[in-house]
C-alpha cells in the first residue's frame, strides 16, 4: 500500500504588512462619488464658495527687500502711504479710499442683512469701499457704508436712476471669476418673502439670472452705454468694468478703448454664493496670471497710468496686497477673506441657506448669531492688518508707498511661476518665455 | 412749444437742455435728431419731448416723468432701464426694446426685434406690430402687451408679471416656465384703458395671457438629444 498523500503544509504568514493600493488617479473615491451622483439625478451639482482646486498662486513670487542697493524704510516709525485714488480717467471725483483693499460685490440674498451692515461698518474703520453685488442696493449698507460702490448686473434685480445716485462708484459686471460666463445663482432656499420682495421673486423660487447685459450686447454698444451713465452721473463718478480673467490682455484692451475709468478683474480663485461646480473649477485662469496679462494689455494700449486696475480672486493677506500692486495693480478686492473674518469657516455650503455663523443665510436664527458690531470690527481689524502687513513689506523693500512698488521688486520661487508671470526666477534675471518688464 | 434744432448739437449738450426744460414741465420739438444715439437719457420732471425723425440707441433710457414722442423709428435698447414717464414710437424700433423697464409706459406703433422687455421689472409696453424671439424673457413685474405676430420662446423664465398677446400661433411659441390663459375680466378692463388712453383700436377681450408656472424652480432644457424629438 503506497501512504496516504499528506496535505502541504499552509506556507507561514508573512508579517511584513501589505501594501494597500490608494487609488491617487484619476478613479479616486471622489470621482466615484461624483460619477455616482451624476447618474442618479441626471444632474450636474451646485456649490457654495468657489474653487477647491490648486492654481499657481501670488504666494510663489518672493518680495527682493532693501539692503545696501536700496534703503529699507523703517517698519514703525516711519510712514508708507497707503491712500489710493481710483477712476480718475474721467471721473471727476475719483473713488479715493484708505487702503488699496476693497470689499467686492456681495449680494443682499446671498448674504444675510446683518453680513452686509457689518461689511459696511468695517468700511468705516479703515476708510475703504463696499460694493452691493446683485440684488438691489440695501439701505442699511448705504448708510453705514464709507464709499459705496454699485454694481450694473446683467439681471438689473433692484437696480434703477436712484441706485446710480446713491453711488460712489458705478461696476459694470461682465463676469466673476468663480463662475465666468455664467449668471447669478440665488437659492431659492435663501428667496425668502423679505428677500423676494426685495427683488421682485416669488419666495423659495431658484434664482438663475442672465449673463449678458439685456443692453450691452456688444462691444461697440458698451460704449454708447458708457456714455449713457457719464451723462447720467454728469461725468461725477467713477464707471468700473469688473470681468472673469479669461482672455485678460485683450478684454482690458476693448474696456479700455469702450471709456471706462478701471478695470476689475477676477481670478479663478473668485467666490460666489452658489455655482456649478464645473464652471469654478474649469473655467477662467487665477489672479497670478491675470494681473501680468492685465498690466500686459493696459501698457499695450498706453494707458496703463490712466486705467485703475482691481485685481480679486483668493486674496488673503498682505502679501497678495504686496505682490498685486508690485505687478501693477492700484488696489485689491477681497470676499471670501471678509466673511472669513466675521466668521465663516469656508464650509463650501453657502448654497445651502444654512450657515451656522449667520453669513450666507436668510433664516432668522442663524442671522441673529451674526453680533454686527462685533463682526464689523472684526471686518474693519482684518483690512487694518493686511493693509500693515502689506506696507511692511513695501517698506523692507524700501518703498514710502505702497503704489511704489514695482514689478521688479518680485522674484518667482517656482520655475512655474515664473513662467506664467515672465518674472525672474530667485537669484536670477532669467526667466521663462515672455518676459514681464525686464530686459 | 421751444424747438431744438441739434443738428449742430452734441448729445451732452441736447440732453442737459432737455433736464431743463423737463424739470420747468415745457412742451420741446426736436428736429434734425439724425438718429442721435442717448437722446434723452436720465430726463426727469413732467414735460413733453416730441422728436421730429428717427433716434439711435438707448432713446429715452431711465426716463423718469416726461412724455417722449417719437415720430420716426428708434434704435436698440429704446427706454432701457425706464423708470416713469411714456415713450410712444410711432413707427419700429430695434432690438431689445425696454430692457430692464422699470415703470412707465411704452407704446411702439409699428414693430420691434427680439428680446422686447428683457428682464423687465416694471410698467407697461405696448407693442402693436410684431415681437422677435425670446421677448419677455425673465420677466421680474410689469405688463407687455403684443398685438402682432410674436416670436419664438416668448416669455422664457418669467418669474413674474404677465404679456397679453394676440398671435393665434402663440401657443406654439411659448418659452420654458410659461402658461398660457385666457385674459381675466380685470385684466381685460386694464388693458381696454390703455388702449383708450393711447388711441389703440383693439379689443382686450381677444387677448390671452402669458403668465409665469411658479414652483419650486425653473426646469430647463439643457441637452436636446434629436433623435427623440425627431427634429434636424
């Protein structure tokens, strides 16, 4: 009898543990979940905020202080002016404010009452402007503003001849950077009676507003519609023109050339109320690049000295106020940082009507969390500090003005940076492709 | 009645007379306009401006009080952003009549392009000819009245407020979020005193009425796959 075959024995565990695969490309749990979504609502989805994903951002670009080739100025206790004058080209009471940092338009709607009174307020403090966004002008941010700023919207919502005159400035909106090309959502979640008789809306109804002006279909009717407001304002105030950067270098051109006093232009890095997520994602370049394509197309058409350029989109600090003016902006407008400092903590649900800080939100118990006064301090305080923080670093660099700072104060950390700005890579003069006001 | 030659005038120069003038509620003749682009914008007070030809763009825009004869044709954007007041155009005008209308009245005697009342908020706009495509469209308040034929996606996303046409064919060219009913008897004796007031010979009681469907959110059409419609 042959023996019975024995069984092998089970080869001995390894111990070393295993790899686990982490799907880090393109099939990763978000995707997934996005794709899921997709195929059961037949929809693509909203969101609150902007962008989530990386750009090139002004945080690459280092600032070149003063040592023996220029003197740096002392940081306490001596001056860095930081009063700027905005839309003199024609106007003749140019927008002039505190500090080269403006609050952007935000909607009356998107954010609650008490969000936009406490925004006014902290314009008080450090003497700068706020600007109503679309939706009407609210009466309580007109009288607690320091300067106000007016948007046209294409969708006109509250807007009419006693808009105009209440305005320190006009914005003619073309775009906004988190959703270029595509018009105002509002929620239908924060369309409450209050708010839908301010703006003529059945309540709780999704607002989808239009992107294109229904009087300026054109170019060369842009011009004639310019006209119509400097007539309009007797040639008094300031007309801006705030656009998505997209095509930056000739959108500036055709502005500039249709007589407006200053250009807006709004990066990628932009935040709204609620937008579909592709279009924050994949539409438009970030500030970085269009401030250079800006300065770019103004110096082109020579009018550069003439034309304010305002530059907003994903800026935080004093730094990004530095670097911006350095590349040839005259000022900033900030957004999300504002909301930031009274609060919000960047949830990505303003769409939802539910903001826990009483920001983006129209229910009444969220909105009596909002202490105004607290807030606009909190408002006023952080403008205060990136405006500090910015004239620091304009003074290291040797300058009495923040408007001194110049494009060859700036060097880019990164090889990418570099070749999006034309600015010289650090410890060189070289840069990548088209270079940015160096020779 | 002052007569205003501005032939020879900029349009600075007509439209600071005509604030004048409008404020002391005179009666103005405007001859040689040449389609003058802007003529009588931002005009307030209670005055009549009548205008002996054709004007260009944005005629009347945010009028606020007078009364604007127009005896030719107009431009693009007559009466846009209107606050109070009347334009009565007594022949055709361009495209996009009345944008963002906000009071007051419009009447154009002849026809008009597309986009009449876009994003209209306010007042009355008359149209006795025919509309383009897309007029009414994002209608926030106000009354359109089209007397002629009217044009495709009429009344696209209205939110509010209502256009009484006439154009048998209307229900085949109504927008998206729209509804068509029959004229109300309120409705009916409204627009019948607009008629009267204006000299229009029509009878209100043959209009229909195009209002907004108001529910939770508008429903657009976004992918328009052909081979389940069956169209090119």
């Amino acid at each position: 009898m042959s023996a019975k075959p024995q069984p092998e024995s089970k080869p001995e565990k390894s111990k070393t543990p295993r790899p686990k695969d982490v799907q880090h490309g393109v099939w990763n749990a978000q995707t997934v979940a996005e794709i899921k979504l997709k195929a059961e609502t037949g929809k693509h989805r909203i969101r609150g905020c902007g962008s989530t994903r990386y750009f090139p951002t002004l945080d690459d670009l280092t600032i070149l202080p003063g040592q023996l080739t220029r003197m740096p100025i002392d940081t306490y206790r001596e001056d860095c002016k930081t009063q700027t004058v905005l839309g003199a080209r024609y106007a003749k009471k140019p927008l002039v404010v505190e500090t080269p940092i403006l609050i952007s338009g935000m909607s009356y709607g998107a954010l609650s009452k008490e969000a936009k009174t406490a925004l006014a307020k902290g314009t008080q403090y450090v003497g700068t402007s706020i600007n109503n966004g679309e939706g009407g002008l609210l009466p309580d941010e007109r009288d607690n503003s320091y300067k106000q700023v007016v948007q046209i919207c294409p969708s006109r919502i509250g807007f009419s001849l006693r808009s105009i005159e209440a305005a320190d400035a006009l914005e003619i909106i073309v775009g906004i950077g988190a959703k270029p090309g595509l018009a105002g959502h509002l929620m239908g979640s924060k369309i409450t009676e209050e708010i839908g008789k301010f703006r003529q809306l059945p309540p709780g109804m999704d607002l989808h507003s239009h992107p294109r002006h229904g009087d300026i279909f054109g170019a060369d009717d842009l011009v004639l519609k310019i006209k119509e407001l400097r007539d309009l304002t007797d040639y008094q105030i300031p007309i801006f023109l705030k656009m998505a950067a997209g095509r930056v270098r000739e959108d500036v051109k055709i502005a500039a050339k249709a007589g407006v006093d200053g250009v807006v232009i709004d990066g990628a890095e932009g935040g709204t109320g609620a937008s579909p997520v592709m279009a924050t994602t994949h539409l438009g370049i970030p500030t970085l690049a269009a401030v250079v394509q800006a300065v770019r197309g103004l110096e082109e058409m020579g009018v550069k000295q003439e034309v304010s350029l305002i530059v907003s989109g994903g800026i935080k600090d004093g730094a990004d106020v530095a670097k911006a003016l350095a590349m040839g902006a005259d000022a900033v407008a900030i957004g999300t940082g504002a909301m930031v400092a009274m609060g919000c903590v960047v949830c990505l649900r303003c769409h939802t009507g539910e903001c826990a800080f009483g920001i983006g939100t129209q229910n009444p118990k969220q909105r009596a969390k909002l202490d105004i006064e607290k807030a606009a301090q909190r408002v006023g305080n952080y403008i205060k500090a990136m405006t500090v923080e910015a004239t620091l670093l304009a003074k290291a660099a040797g300058k009495t003005k923040l408007a001194n700072l110049e494009r060859e104060d700036l060097r880019a950390l990164t090889m990418e940076a570099s070749a999006v700005t034309g600015i010289p890579m650090i410890g060189s003069n070289y840069t990548f492709g088209e270079m940015f006001g160096f020779c | 009645m002052v007569s205003l030659d501005v032939a020879e005038m900029n349009v600075r120069e007509v439209n600071t007379r005509l604030k004048e003038l409008m404020k002391a509620g005179e009666e103005v003749e405007i001859v040689n306009p040449h389609s003058m682009h802007n003529l009588a914008t931002g005009i307030k007070g209670s005055g009549r401006i009548v205008v002996r030809g054709s004007t260009g763009f944005y005629t009347g825009g945010f009028l606020q009080g007078p009364t604007l004869v127009v005896e030719g044709n107009t431009g693009l954007y007559t009466g846009d952003n209107m606050g109070g007041g009347e334009i009565i155009v007594e022949r055709n005008t361009g495209m996009n009549l009345a944008p963002s209308q906000v009071g007051g009245t419009v009447v154009v005697k002849g026809n008009t392009g597309s986009r009449a009342a876009f994003g209209m908020k306010g007042g009355n706009l008359i149209v006795c000819g025919e509309v383009g495509m897309r007029s009414g469209q994002m209608t926030l308040g106000g009354r359109m009245i089209f007397l002629g034929k009217v044009g495709a996606d009429i009344g696209e996303s209205m939110y509010n407020g209502v256009i009484h046409v006439r154009d048998p064919e209307v229900e085949n060219r109504l927008g998206g979020n729209v509804t068509l009913q029959p004229i109300s008897s309120q409705e009916e004796q409204e627009v019948a005193a607009l008629f009267e007031k204006y000299g229009i010979d029509q009878d209100a009681g043959k209009l229909q009425s195009i209002v907004p469907k108001v529910y939770g959110r508008h429903d657009y059409v976004m992918f328009k796959p052909t081979h389940l419609s069956g169209r090119a």
